[in-house]
C-alpha cells in the first residue's frame, strides 16, 4: 500500500509538471500564431509594394525610351546648324524640299530641358530598382521567417499534444 501511494504521489508530481509544461507550451504557442500573423500581414504588404514598384518601374522605362527618342530627335535638328544657315523663307529647302522652314530663323529647340528631364528620370529608375530590390530581400526574409515559424510551431504542437496525451493517461491512471 506504500508503494502504491509512493507511485501516486510520482504520478502526481509527474502530472504536475506536465502541466506546466502545457501551460508553457500553450503560451509559446499563442506567441507563434500571433507572430505567424504579423509576418504573413507583413509578406502580403511587401508583395502589395513589390507590385508598386513595379508598376512604377515599367512607367519610368516608357517615359525614358520616350525621352532618349526626343534627345536624340531634338539633338539632331540641333546638329543641322550648319544647313540651317542655308534655309530662306519661300526658297525649297535642299533636304527635304518644304518651302517653309520652322527652324530657319534660329528657332532651335532647347535641349537642355529634354536631358534634365531624362536624367532626373533615369534617376527615379535607379531608386525604383533598389527600393524594388530592398523589397523582394524582404519578401525572400519574411517568407524564411513563416517558413520557420510554421516549423517551430507544428513542433510545439506536436509537443503539447503529447504532454496532454501524458497527462491524460496519468489522471487515468490516478482515477481523476
């Protein structure tokens, strides 16, 4: 009969300490699913930036290849000064024979505005591909940290329900 009550009371302190280990378990849990959560919120924000950016970043190479094309355009109506000299009003001109010449009187286009614009352009690209960059490193990162998380979580369930299997049989065992 002493043995009896020396195994139950084993049995006792056993179940105890099972059930603080639940109690933890459950609670590291909680912070699992609340932190899984955050992160899957965070992975689709990023995806919602990612997309952005993207966007972005397509926007700005049709506005470069637009400006490259009118740089260049305007550049070589700029380079045709020497023939220009050349063009009068009311004469044929020698290139393409128009009579009316739109920059026969020093009217040449501004190229400096068309190259600022391009440039300040091609400078929104560069922080576009980084930022666009930064964010799918982010995204790379965060889906390692689910991936993780959901690992460590099913691990910790995998664990709490054993120890609730455990205790489960011991109160059985004790009549409880």
């Amino acid at each position: 009969e002493a043995d009896d009550l020396k195994d139950r009371e084993r049995l006792l302190l056993q179940t105890g300490e099972t059930m603080e280990r639940i109690d933890r378990t459950s609670t590291a849990l909680d912070g699992l699913k609340t932190n899984l959560e955050t992160l899957n919120a965070g992975s689709v924000r990023i995806l919602g930036e990612i997309k952005s950016c993207t966007d972005q970043k397509a926007l700005l190479e049709k506005d470069i290849d637009t400006l490259e094309t009118q740089v260049s355009l305007l550049s070589r109506i700029r380079d045709l000064e020497d023939e220009r000299k050349h063009l009068e009003d009311g004469q044929s001109c020698p290139l393409c024979g128009a009579t009316e010449h739109p920059y026969a009187k020093g009217n040449v286009p501004v190229l400096n505005e068309a190259e600022a614009e391009l440039e300040k352009k091609k400078i929104e690209f560069k922080e576009i591909s980084h930022a666009l960059s930064r964010l799918e490193s982010g995204r790379v990162q965060t889906a390692a940290e689910i991936q993780y998380t959901e690992k460590e979580l099913a691990e910790k369930q995998e664990t709490l329900d054993a120890d609730e299997k455990q205790c489960a049989d011991a109160l059985l065992r004790l009549r409880i």
